[in-house]
C-alpha cells in the first residue's frame, strides 16, 4: 500500500461574510471506465465502493460530519465521455449511505471503448458543484484511475486552478499497469487542501484502497487505520 500527501494546508473554504455550511463535506467520486478497464474490473470497482459505504467505520464517519456529506458518482473515460451516473445524494444516517450503495452497484456502466482524459475527467467533475444543492464546508473530487491521460487536456492546469479556489483533488491509482500511472497522478492530479494519493494492489485491492481513502477524506483529522 502506497499513500502520498503533497499539501497539508487549510481543509475548509473561507465562507463570505452571513453564509454557513449546510454540509461538511461535497464529494465527487469519479471512476475510470475506459478501455483499460474490462467489464470485471468495472464491477470490482463499483462493489468495492458500494461496500465501502456500507462499511461500519465509513458509516459512523458520515454521521459524526456535522452536516452530513454530499457525495455523487461520475463515470469518465476519453474527451467526450463523462456522464454523472448517480446524482447528489445527501448522507447522513445508515439508511441514507445503504440507498447510496445500491445506487452505485446498480449503475450501468456509460462506456466502453474510449481513451482516458484526465483532465476532461476534472473539468466535468468540477462543473458539478454547480448543480449541488447543499453548500459544503469542504469539496472533493476523488478520481479512482489505472493508467495516464492519453487524450484531451492535460489535468495538471486545471488541477491547479481548482486547488486555487479551494477544491482538494485526490486520486487512487490502480497499480499494474506497465507504466506505473502513479508519478503522472502525483505530477498531474493530485492538488489542494490536504491532498493524497492512496494505491490499489490491482482492482482486487480496490475495496480495501477505497476504504481507507473514504475515511482519511470523510474525517481527515483522523488516521484511517481502523
């Protein structure tokens, strides 16, 4: 297991002036799904993160957040394909992360065939703070990849101008590749507030790296060693 940190600066956003946070944390979960990844690979990704939620410790995590957690799920691949596949949901109980996982185990998957663009990958990710409904103390987007961007922009300016605005990037890696994704994410993604990097021993690893990488983002004030 691999983990890297590349900033420990501030965690939350600066509120104008007569505005409060009606959640703690807006999570955008963005999953790979291009060609690399085969159709066994896809379902190993989206049960591990359906477990993930329904993990004791990732559930306690959630209702210990003041305000509960607004998390989607996006699914990406090459420069014109990337698709919100689960909308915002907001969590705060047991029973609101259960619904949450069934959502995200029973997805379709959107693509099969592209190529992997990172960086349209963020600014899809990104634009969906728009469309969130709650304001969130913290916002996050959680790209889960296995290789490097081979089309469209290169993430790392688009990477750097979230980070400016507050928005913390962090990435888990599927490891196995021939080229080890690892050093492109850290160059590339990997910005803002708090930011890390948490490897997966190949997808069967995914549900473990997952795990963990939810509960350092859920509660960063606390190591996700439990």
């Amino acid at each position: 297991m691999r983990r890297l940190t590349v900033s420990a600066a501030l965690l939350a956003l600066a509120l104008p002036a007569g505005m409060a946070d009606a959640c703690g944390l807006e999570l955008v979960l963005a999953m790979d799904v291009s060609r690399s990844v085969i159709n066994s690979e896809f379902d190993l990704q989206m049960g591990g993160l359906a477990t993930a939620f329904r993990d004791p410790a990732v559930v306690e995590a959630i209702a210990w957040t003041d305000g509960g957690i607004m998390a989607t799920v996006t699914q990406w691949s090459g420069a014109q394909s990337q698709i919100q596949s689960v909308p915002w949901t907001h969590l705060a109980t047991p029973e609101d992360a259960e619904r949450f996982a069934r959502m995200i185990e029973t997805q379709d998957r959107a693509f099969f065939a592209a190529f992997t663009a990172i960086g349209e990958a963020l600014a899809h990710a990104a634009s969906l703070t728009a469309s969130n409904p709650l304001r969130c103390a913290r916002r996050v987007i959680d790209v889960s990849g296995d290789g490097a961007s081979n089309r469209g922009r290169l993430p790392r300016p688009l990477a750097e101008a979230l980070a400016a605005q507050g928005i913390t990037i962090n990435a888990l890696v599927i490891e196995g590749a021939k080229d080890d994704p690892v050093a492109f994410y850290m160059r590339q993604v990997v910005r803002g507030p708090g930011a890390f990097l948490e490897a997966a021993d190949g997808f069967e690893d995914y549900a473990r790296a997952i795990r963990e990488k939810l509960l350092r983002e859920i509660r960063p004030q606390i190591a996700s060693t439990q």
